[in-house]
C-alpha cells in the first residue's frame, strides 16, 4: 500500500479576509477534533502545522495534547511572518500579508526561533516539519529551517506559481514552483553539511472534463475551458470537487508516487471560519465528502506523518 499524509495548516479564523491591523481570532480551535475524530477511525495521522496564535490558545492547545500524547497524529510549524514574534515593522505598501522571505533575514531567523521554541515549551515536542506561511520559500528559509532542527518540509506545490500573489513590500510576489518535482527530495544547506527532506504537495495536472454538480451554461462552460487548458488538481475539499479528489486518487495508486498529500485549513472545519465553508449546512456536507474520500483512500494507502515518512526515507538512503 501507498502512504497517505494529511496535512493541516493549523492557523486563525478566516485568514482569507484578514488585513494589517486586524484582529485574530481562534474559535476553529473548538472544531477540531471532529476531524481527528474521523482520522482516528482510518488510522489516518494528521500532521498540524501550527502556527503562532493558534500555539497561543489554551483549547488548541489540550488538543494537540492529547493527539501527541496518544500517538494519533504529529505537531509541525506554519510560520505566518505578519503576526509570529518577534514584531518587526515592514514598510507594507501593498496592504497584503507580507511573506517571511521579505524580512532581513536576522528577522527571518528570530520568528523562527521564536515559534519553534515556544511550540516546544507549550507541548513539550519540538517540532521537525514545516509549511511556509503562504507558501513562500528560499534557500535562505530552507539554510534556517535546518539550523533550528527541522527534517522536513511540504510547501513546494509543483506545476505552481505564487508570483502573481503580492507579499506587503514594493515589488514582493511569492515563489515559483512551475518546474520543481513531485516527488521528494533532498535540499541542502549552503555548506554542504546537512540537508532537509523536501516532500511536495500532491498536484495532479488534468485535462478531464468534469461536470459541476449545480448545471449552469455558464459552469459548464467553465468546466469545458479548465478541461482544455489544463487544471492543477489538489487532495483539497472545496465543496465541488469530489469528483476531482477521487479521479485524482484513482491517478496516484497507479503512479509511481508512494504517497499522496491531502491538505486543509484548520479554519475550513468551522462554520464561517473561511470563505469555503460559511454555514453549518456546508461543514455537514464537507464531512460527507470526507468521509466519501477517506473510505476511498483506506482502500489502497495508510496513513503516515511526516516525521514517519521523513524517518522511512532516511534509513532507505
């Protein structure tokens, strides 16, 4: 069987809409061991890439607690730069959430120090995966990220670029994947002396013609065109892609790949906590489609964490 991974990035309330200044907050703190739940009864191990206010919340806290301690999952760090201590001020000129990389990289360091430290101090693990903020990476971050023990990181996406997405400062745009591999890989540091596992995000390029579950001339129309033009496809719900999500899998247990990467927000398991999910009604149907998804992959991969992943391909080399 093939390795499933399931990662979280474990962060506030509807980030989507957040702009400097405003506050932020952690109520899917409460929402999440629903999921867990259902997790636990595949044996699926989720990895929680945390991030600092979510670290801060005494409930998310108790959570991931009891996760750890019960060997149910895996605790990682989600570095967001605009909030994470210590607070540097950054000439904003765009009014968007800048990335970590556009910060003096003594910064860049002392944020990373700062949150692995703390993750540690609050549940007693020190964290060795990651996933940048926004996804957002550079040898710089990759040269810290080994300095501070981490093992491995999942924020390559492939096939993807993020430079149309502005960070806060003149000229910022985030990082290009376009022509990094799908599978893992070792990056190492400037010297030559250590090295991080890079294991990317799962994304499934398509040129299949998927019809939308609501028929609209216009939604089917805009179904012909991604069909023709190629779609990036992700193990990521969104509420109309479940069609995409089991096709996908279908194409990755008879792939070469000996994982697959299934992603969310903490925030999308709450109702209203982002712009995916706004109603009670839209989590129930979530969880349906999760639960139609999960049972599809428990049929030919098992879960692992990173860490677990990181340690089978380490002894392997």
């Amino acid at each position: 069987m093939k390795k499933l991974i399931i990662t979280i990035d474990t962060e506030g309330d509807n980030l989507w809409e957040w702009k400097p200044n405003k506050e932020i907050t952690t109520n899917n703190a409460l929402y999440l061991q629903r999921f867990q739940n259902l997790c636990n009864i595949y044996n699926f191990k989720p990895v929680w890439l945390t991030n600092y206010e979510m670290i801060m919340d005494d409930n998310y806290v108790d959570f991931i607690s009891n996760v750890i301690e019960h060997n149910q999952g895996e605790i990682g760090m989600h570095l967001h730069a605009w909030n994470s201590l210590p607070e540097y001020k950054i000439k904003n000129v765009n009014g968007e959430a800048p990335y970590l990389i556009e910060y003096p990289i003594e910064i860049m360091e002392q944020k990373i120090d700062y949150l692995t430290s703390l993750i540690k101090k609050k549940v007693g693990v020190c964290p060795i995966s990651h996933r940048a903020g926004r996804w957002a990476t550079n040898d710089n971050y990759f040269d810290l990220l080994i300095k501070y023990g981490y093992k491995v990181d999942c924020s390559v996406t492939p096939g993807i670029s993020w430079e149309n997405n502005l960070g806060g400062t003149y000229d910022s745009k985030g990082t290009d994947y376009t022509d990094h591999s799908h599978e893992c890989y070792w990056i190492e540091n400037k010297n030559k002396t250590q090295e991080i596992l890079e294991v990317p995000v799962s994304v499934f390029n398509s040129h299949k013609c998927f019809m939308p579950q609501k028929m609209s001339l216009k939604k089917i129309l805009g179904s012909m065109y991604r069909s023709l033009k190629g779609e990036n496809l992700w193990l990521r719900p969104d509420g109309y892609n479940n069609k995409q999500m089991q096709y996908m899998i279908d194409k990755y247990v008879k792939s070469n790949q000996d994982y697959i990467m299934f992603m969310i927000h903490s925030s999308e398991l709450m109702p209203g906590g982002s712009p995916t999910f706004k109603t009670k009604e839209s989590i129930e149907e979530l969880y349906h489609s999760l639960e139609e998804i999960f049972q599809k992959l428990a049929q030919n991969f098992y879960g692992v964490t990173l860490e677990e992943y990181y340690n089978e391909k380490k002894e392997k080399k």
